[in-house]
C-alpha cells in the first residue's frame, strides 16, 4: 500500500469514527469531491439517494 494511500484510509477512518459514519460513505463522499461536485450537488445526491 502507497503512503498516500495509508493517508487517505487513516483520515477516512478517523472522519467516519468522528461522525459515526460507514468507511464506505466517506469514501463516496471523497469521490464526489475528487471528481469536483460542488456542496449543492452532493447535497441533493444525497437527499436522493
């Protein structure tokens, strides 16, 4: 595993432990950012889904 990839898992851990979130929903929240959905976006994504 890359350092950066040990990075992201221990913020994505540490943020999901943080919120009482699923790994998994941080991850796809992380997604949507890299792939630059703006906070309206992801607001109503996330009303829909």
């Amino acid at each position: 595993m890359s350092t950066q990839t040990e990075t992201t898992q221990s913020y994505v851990s540490k943020i999901a432990g943080e919120l009482h979130l699923m790994a998994a929903q941080v991850r796809s929240t992380i997604s949507l950012i890299e792939e630059a959905a703006t906070v309206p976006f992801i607001a109503r994504y996330r009303k829909e889904a």
